[in-house]
C-alpha cells in the first residue's frame, strides 16, 4: 500500500525540494538536475487523477477512564 501511495503522490509536479543553509544556487540547481533530473513527470496531476476519499465526520467524541490499581 505505502508503494502505491509514493508511486501516485511522490512525483515532480507534486513535490518540493528545499534547501537552507550557505549554499551557491548555481551549485544546488546542478545537484538537483543530476539527481532527480531524469524523473519522469505524471501526465495527470496526482490527485486529479486520484481524488482523495472524502471521510464524514465524526457523529460524535467520546472517551473513558478506567481506574483500577496497578503495580510499579
């Protein structure tokens, strides 16, 4: 599932990289086309082609609390 996940979600054109730090820009734009450069974009974007599922909200919150005694 986490495969399909990355294989739909995890592609250019629904990515960011950043960078921070003291860095020279020319530098980093090469690095960043040596290593992702030749990764292949989604023809669709990835959630006009994989909507994502609308859950309904919660008819209600609720909570227990047990007491009992417990040993340390």
């Amino acid at each position: 599932m986490m495969r399909l996940i990355q294989a739909r979600y995890y592609v250019p054109n629904n990515s960011t990289l950043v960078v921070t730090g003291d860095v020279k820009p020319e530098e980093i734009f090469q690095m960043a086309q040596e290593l992702f450069g030749d990764w292949p974009r989604r023809e669709k974007e990835p959630f006009v082609e994989f909507p994502l599922v609308e859950h309904p909200p919660l008819a209600k919150s609720e909570g227990v609390i047990i007491k009992q005694p417990y040993r340390t």
